[in-house]
C-alpha cells in the first residue's frame, strides 16, 4: 500500500448504487434456459444466501492514515491524551489493546475500549480476500541493501511492514547495513533512493554520521540532504529505548519515514537483566518492545530493522554453536531473520535463517569505505 498517494475515502464519499427498473418475469421457457446456463456453484448461493463470504469479498476501506480525531464520537481532550502518546492515526487505535490506550493515554478503560471499537469499524479489520492481498503485498515497498547479492537474497530488499533482524558477531557488518540502508531509503528517487525519513535509534553510541557521508559518494548523493532527513534517537537504556519508540509516530508522520533501525535491539536488555533471576522479566520486557516494533512496522507502513548479538553455546557439540539473543521470543517476532559471519578480509557471509517467503539460502558481500558492495563490484 502507498500511503502517501492514496487520499483516503471517507464514508461520505461512499457512491450510492443507481436504482434499477424492476425485473421483467421471466416465461417459463426462458426461466429453464436461464437455469441450464448457471455456473455450478451459483445454486449454492440461493440456497444459503447467508453463508456467502460477504466479508472476505468486501474490499478493506483504507482509512489508516486519518487522524485519530476522526473517530466518531471522540473529544478533544481524549484526542490530545492519544496524539501526545503516539496514537496518531485510526488505525494506531485500532491495532491497540484497552489496556494499552489506558497505560500509554492516561484514559479510562470504557473509553478505551469504546474508541477501539470505532476506530476498528472505520478501519474496517477484518477479513481480507487472498487476492487483494496479494495485489497489496505486489506493492510493498522494499529497501535495497545497495548490493546486488543481498537484495536477491532478499528477495527484493528489505520490506516494508515487517520486521527484519540481523544478527552476527562484532564486525560481521551489521552496523554498516544499517548505514547503507540509510542512505538507500534517503537519497533522491532519480539516484534510486526512497526520498524518505528515516529513524536511527542507537544503543550502542555506534551511528556514525561520517560513515552516511562516505557512502553517500558513490551514489553521487546530497549527503547534506540525505544526514536531514535521518532522525538519530541514542537510547541510553532500555526505558529510554522503549520511550523512543513510542514518540517515533510524530516522526514517522512528519518526516515521511520509511524505515526504523534498532542498532541494537538486545544490548541494554541484556546489560541490565543478567543472570538467571532476571531472565523472564527480561524476556516479557523484549516480548512488549518486539510488539511494539511489529505494530509500528504494519500500522505505519514501514520497514523495521534491529540488529541482534548473538551468544555463544560452548556446550553444544554438533552443528551450529553461536545463536542470536533473546531466544524463542526474538525468533516468533522476527519476520525476517537474517545471519551475519565473516569471510576472509572484508567478506562477509548473510544467511537468511527464518522467512515466511524466502528459502534458508546465503550470499556473500563485502565491506568497503563505500559501504556494502558485492563480491564482483571492484570499489
Ligand atoms: N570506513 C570504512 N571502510 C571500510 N571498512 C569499514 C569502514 N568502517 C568500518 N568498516 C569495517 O566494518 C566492520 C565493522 O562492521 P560493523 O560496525 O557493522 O560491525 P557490527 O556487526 O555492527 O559489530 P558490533 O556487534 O560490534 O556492533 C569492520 O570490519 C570494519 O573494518
Ligand atoms: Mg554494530
């Protein structure tokens, strides 16, 4: 879906059918004739009008990008208390749980629940046909990684509404996608860039705006245009992460975003629950903030990508001995995962380990001053 170039519909706008004459009766000859044509499955929908799936055919009304002052019923002051929380839009609302609203909105859980409910009608969530959805999946946008090798692993790049982990060890390159990708999303459409925003929120004390600059040269890029429309967040714990998250919507609204980067998604988290004691807050914690990246990816439109560590299992004797953290609760939220090593000299190997469309395959790239290039591009 483009939301930047469809206006949505309201439901005043909705065409009302024209009438039709009334239906002439039918002889009786013409009535068997008309009987012998019918498709096989048509005698089903007569005899049981009702169970038809109505839903399923009925197109999804886009109003996903309206204010949240549109909902019916709302008042100015609830509107603010959702707007100032990062419930900017309807369908924000309507992909929110009451207990949600009444945490991050300070409102009273009727309210809540009763502004879900309207902000779902105006949505319109519910069934979707398969075909519709195809069509919708044909137009997603997706982000190239700059090399030829990781986008065809990729199956086009990253995409949008979705979220995509990459994991390695230190140096296998994970920072420097996310610098690339940037720069991808950023630069002008004519050099083969998204012209969009971009939010960088960084754990680690890593972005490096000089690094954005270096890459923007080989793409001939304004690297004074694309550093503006690249909003930085350090997060220096995982509160501070959490927060970031949740005032990103205003951002993400204003300044066209595209594409979120966690850079990383587990460091602080792993920093501050360590040992056995602290492990399921943390992983509950984890869960929430992958929750809230997936919602921001799919309400919003954009491609999430968090960079991940891994750990090492000394104890595992056969197969693979290094594994990404968070476990099983980082394995479910992931859409795409992807895994980093390193090659010889700057080669570094991308294994795509878990997609609900792409085959567990993997690409070589390198690491140059330019950024990631493929093994054949000389630089
Ligand atoms: N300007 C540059 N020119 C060429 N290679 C560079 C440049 N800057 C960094 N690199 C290379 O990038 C690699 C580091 O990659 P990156 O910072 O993405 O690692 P990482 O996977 O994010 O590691 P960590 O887990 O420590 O964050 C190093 O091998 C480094 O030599
Ligand atoms: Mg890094």
């Amino acid at each position: 879906m483009s939301k930047k170039e469809k206006p949505p519909k309201t439901t005043k706008e909705k065409e009302t059918p024209a009438k039709k004459p009334p239906a002439k009766k039918p002889t009786a000859r013409k009535a068997v004739a008309k009987e012998e044509k019918k498709e096989p499955e048509d005698w089903i929908h007569e005899i049981l009008p009702k169970q038809r799936p109505k839903t399923a055919q009925k197109e999804t009304k886009d109003l996903s990008d309206v204010a949240v002052n549109n909902i019916p019923g709302i008042g100015p002051a609830v509107a603010d208390k959702l707007m100032s929380s990062g419930y900017i839009t309807l369908a924000a609302v309507a992909h929110a749980s009451p207990i949600e609203l009444v945490e991050h909105c300070e409102i009273g859980e009727q309210t809540a629940k009763r502004l879900i409910t309207a902000a779902r009608g105006q949505v319109g969530i519910g069934f979707q046909n398969a075909r519709e959805l195809l069509k919708t999946r044909k137009k997603l946008v997706k982000i190239s990684t700059g090399s030829k090798s990781l986008d065809t692993l990729l199956a086009g790049g990253i995409e949008a509404s979705s979220l995509t982990e990459i994991s390695g060890e230190f140096r296998t390159g994970k920072t420097q996608i996310c610098f690339q990708l940037c720069v991808m999303t950023a630069m002008d459409k004519k050099l083969g860039g998204l012209e969009s925003g971009v939010i960088y929120i960084d754990t680690e004390g890593t972005f490096r705006p000089e690094r954005i600059v270096q890459i923007c040269q080989r793409f001939g890029a304004d690297p004074e245009q694309v550093l503006s429309r690249i909003n930085v967040g350090r997060a220096y714990n995982s509160d501070h992460q959490m927060v970031l998250v949740l005032e990103s919507p205003k951002i993400i609204k204003d300044g066209n975003v595209q594409l979120m980067i966690i850079d990383s998604l587990t460091s602080h988290f792993r920093a501050e629950y360590a040992g056995r004691g602290s492990l399921l807050e943390r992983q509950q914690k984890l869960n929430k903030y992958l929750h809230q990246l997936l919602r921001l990816a799919e309400v919003y439109d954009i491609a999430v990508v968090a960079t991940n560590q891994v750990l090492t299992k000394p104890d595992v004797l056969y197969g693979e001995t290094t594994f990404p953290v968070g476990g099983n609760i980082v394995a479910h939220s992931c859409t795409t995962r992807v895994f980093l090593r390193k090659g010889k000299a700057e080669k570094r190997i991308a294994r795509v380990i878990d997609s609900p469309h792409i085959p567990e395959i993997e690409t070589v790239f390198r690491i140059t001053a330019d950024g990631i290039v493929d093994v054949s591009e000389t630089t």
